[in-house]
C-alpha cells in the first residue's frame, strides 16, 4: 500500500509541477518582444495610407493666413475707396486670385474657403513601455506614444491650385499615445488618442 501511495503521490507532483509550469505566464522579455511584433503590425498598417503618395486637396473654412483684403465693387471691379455699400472687400492670394466661399462666390470677411493639399507622415520613431500590473485579466500594460506630423501647402484660392503646389512644410508634431493591455495571450487596445 505505501508503494501505490507514494506512486499516486509522485504522479500527483508531475501532474502538478507540469499543470503549473504550464500556467505560469510568459516572462518579461517574452512579452517586451511580442509588444514589439505588435507595434510593428500597427505601423505597418498606418504607415500604409501615409506619406506624399497619399496627399488630398482639403477646404477649409477660415481666414487665409497668406491672403490680402482687396476692396471690390460688388460686380468684382476693383474699388478706389471704400463707400459703404458700394465696395466690399475680398481675400486675395498673391497672384490677384479671388478666394471663393462655399457657394463658389468671392469671399470677404472673416471666414473664406481655403485650398490646402496635405498628408501625414510615415511613423518612424517611436516610444514604448511596458508595465507589470497587479490585475489578472491584464497583467501587462503597453504605451505607444509617436508624434503625428502633417506636411501641408500654404492655402490656395482655388482647389486646382493646390492640387498643383508641390511645396510642402510640415506641422510641429503632436503627440499620440496609445495603451495596450495585454490579454488572453494577446496585446488589445485599451486606450487610443
């Protein structure tokens, strides 16, 4: 009888040791590295519809940063003084070109359509981190953080305009930072900007 008991106990043991070596979590590097294959996964995906293969001509509604007033009579004919009533006034590029409002009109006054062309550049550096926490559905946590830079044209009067400028100056970044936690052997997003 001691010789099945000390068998029974000794398979208990094996049956334990490996049940338990087969719960216990990946280690630290493990889940640096696969934190790492996800980041990656990611800025493949992003940096896909990035870059300037991927520029679109945008309006925007705003006051033109690079514009000049000019006073028009309300026919478009240039206008000597100001008559209340008589001349209005107008925003023009450096060319002369009339900005057009939203209704295809030469606009005036605090708001005008602009023509810009831009696109977000590709990610390539980048931070990350990846914490240990006390929960069990998500024992680690991983941050992303990139700064998102937009390369754009100055405004244009006329959406061909823009579509033509090949000058582009970029944006300071902004930062972005996206949380992961890790889950059921994989990393989900928990948190994005």
């Amino acid at each position: 009888m001691k010789f099945a008991t000390r068998s029974l106990l000794a398979g208990l043991l094996i049956t334990f040791s490996v049940a338990a070596a087969q719960d216990k979590p990946p280690d630290k590097a493990a889940i640096v590295d696969s934190f790492k294959q996800k980041i990656q996964e990611f800025l493949n995906d992003e940096n896909s519809a990035r870059g300037p293969e991927h520029a679109n001509v945008i309006s925007i509604d705003t006051p033109p940063l690079n514009a000049k007033k000019k006073m028009l009579h309300k026919d478009g004919t240039p206008c000597s003084a100001f008559h209340t009533g008589m001349c209005v006034y107008a925003w023009v590029d450096d060319s002369g070109a009339e900005y057009l409002n939203s209704k295809g009109k030469p606009c005036g006054g605090d708001s005008c359509v602009v023509w810009t062309k831009s696109y977000l550049a590709t990610v390539s550096t980048y931070d990350f981190d990846v914490k240990k926490t006390d929960s069990l559905v998500t024992p680690y946590t991983g941050i992303l953080s990139h700064s998102e830079v937009v390369w754009s044209t100055v405004g244009h009067a006329t959406k061909d305009e823009a579509e033509k400028d090949p000058n582009f100056n970029s944006s300071p970044g902004e930062p972005f930072t996206f949380t992961y936690g890790y889950q059921d052997g994989g990393w989900n997003l928990l948190k994005q900007p």
